[in-house]
C-alpha cells in the first residue's frame, strides 16, 4: 500500500507547490514581498539621492559582479529563460507600483519560487543595492 501511495502524495505535493507558486507570482504587478511585511518595506526611502555618480555606480553593478544583465539583459526587458520571466523594467506601471524598499527586498531575499537569487550579501553590499536600485529607474527614464 505505502509503495503506491509514496508517488501519488509527492506529485499531489508538487502540483500543490506548483499551482500556489504559480497563482503568487503569474501576476507581475502582485507585490513580492510576504503581505506581512509590505507596508514597513514600502516605506523604505533610498537613503542615498539618485546622483549621476550612484547612477553610474548601479550601472556597474548591474552590468558588472551583479551578474543583473544575464537575465535582464541590456536594455532591462528580461532574457528568455527557462521557468518564470524576468522583470521587464521599462514597464512604467510596474516601476510605478513598486518601492525602492520593495527592489531592496528582492535583492536581499531573492524572489522565492523563481529564478531571482539573493544578491545583497552575496555578491553586493546593501549600498551597492541602493544604486543599482537607481540605475533600474532609468529603464523607463530614458524611454520618455
Ligand atoms: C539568474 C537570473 C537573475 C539574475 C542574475 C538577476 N535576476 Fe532579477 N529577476 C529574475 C527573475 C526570473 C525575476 C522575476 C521574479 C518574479 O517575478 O518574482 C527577477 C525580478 C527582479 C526584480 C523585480 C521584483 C519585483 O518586485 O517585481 C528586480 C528589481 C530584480 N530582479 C533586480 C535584479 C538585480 C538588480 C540583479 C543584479 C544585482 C538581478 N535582478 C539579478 C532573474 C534574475
């Protein structure tokens, strides 16, 4: 009896896990960080102004040990890979909807359930974060 069920319960299990991932995170614009937390992280201001310099500084980051343009690529709309899609950052809705505290949370905790790994900590420093935060802004400012 154990030996059929084993198989029946693991793949209940993962089409479970696959729908409830799928259902968090088929919608771009639902926000990715645990509702618990939303409000406090979506008060989060960038402690450091957008200068030129942090521009220039999370272009580097981004193009460079951030390892972003693998998956975002050059011009910010995502390369194809296998499982969910990445951002398209010149989206204006979802630069919009989404905090600089909410792009920090990202980097510190990837996004569970796909491909977005943890960035802060592992390969940049919470500041390196800040701006390359203010470097995915001007996916769309330099679109108008
Ligand atoms: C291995 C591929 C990969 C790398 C490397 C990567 N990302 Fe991502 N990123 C993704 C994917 C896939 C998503 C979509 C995740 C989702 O829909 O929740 C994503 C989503 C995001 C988002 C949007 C999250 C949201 O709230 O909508 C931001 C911001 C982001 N990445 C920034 C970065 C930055 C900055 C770097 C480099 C420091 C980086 N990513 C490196 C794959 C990657």
């Amino acid at each position: 009896m154990r030996i059929f069920l084993t198989p029946i319960v693991a793949l209940a299990f993962l089409f479970a896990w696959k729908s409830a991932a799928g259902a968090f995170h088929l919608d771009i614009y639902e926000p990715r960080v645990p509702p618990e937390l939303l409000e406090e992280i979506q008060d989060l201001d960038n402690p450091y102004p957008a200068t030129l310099a942090r521009i220039k500084a999370g272009r580097e980051i981004y193009f460079g040990k951030g390892l972003c343009v693998a998956c975002h690529g050059d011009d910010g709309r995502g390369v194809k890979l296998p499982g969910h899609p990445p951002r398209d950052f010149t989206d204006l809705k979802w630069q919009e909807i989404r905090t600089d505290g909410e792009f920090m949370w990202v980097l510190r905790n990837g996004s569970p359930g796909t491909e977005m790994p943890v960035r802060i900590g592992k390969v940049i420093s919470e500041e390196e974060g800040w701006n390359v935060t203010h470097f995915i802004r001007t996916f769309v400012q330099s679109k108008n």
